[in-house]
C-alpha cells in the first residue's frame, strides 16, 4: 500500500497509508490489542455502531481530554452505539491511562501497536 499526502498538521503535510475511507464506507477489518494484551476486531462489535476515535497517545492534553469526553458520552448512548480509541500507545500505557477512568475491562481502548511490531 503506498503512502500519500493527506493529513496536515500546522503547515506540515503527513502521508497517509492507504486510500481515504468516504463517508458511509464500511470500515475495513482491524486487529487491535487491548490494554491486557487480547485482540480485538471490528467483528467484535458487530451489530453496533462504531464510532472510531484516533488519536496519537492518550499523554497529550487534547488526545486525554477527547478520551475522557467520549467515554463520559458514550455511557449515555445505549447499548447498540460504541465509541472505540485507537491509539498508538503501547497496551500496558493504555491500561495505566484507561484503568481509573473505567474502560479498560470493556476493550475500547485499543493499541495499533503489535506485539510483532519492529518499532519496539
């Protein structure tokens, strides 16, 4: 899959893998790590709407506020709407974040980081 430009931050353009999703698109399968380790598809939510938050790392101001605010939300949507973060912290960074707030049990927290990952 090839890199294109497409997200700016600032004045900087950062590429982007892949192609750009449209609105109304299915969103393509995903194999995410929870906080503990387990994986998580987007099969796992199945017969919900998925509301898809991405973040860099929950250890920045905005990405912690966006985290708090959608799980203080998401508590009052019911049952059939899920709000799940991805982020590309590590799981156990996840889990010291997602622990005291309440959503780290429920898997939506989730890691873009694999275990396989060359990064680490």
């Amino acid at each position: 899959m090839a890199n294109r430009l497409g997200m700016k931050v600032g004045d900087s353009e950062h590429p982007v893998q892949g192609a750009m999703l449209q609105v109304g698109s299915p969103a393509p399968d995903f194999v995410l790590l929870t906080p503990r380790y387990s994986q998580r598809t987007l099969a796992n939510y199945e017969g919900k709407v998925k509301i898809l938050s991405c973040i860099p790392s929950v250890d920045t101001g905005v990405c912690s506020a966006q985290t708090h605010r959608f799980n203080k939300e998401a508590a009052d949507l019911g049952d059939d709407i899920v709000i799940v973060t991805v982020s590309a912290d590590l799981p156990f960074a996840l889990g010291a974040f997602t622990i005291p707030i309440g959503v780290s049990a429920s898997g939506r927290c989730l890691s873009s980081i694999s275990r396989t990952s060359s990064s680490m």
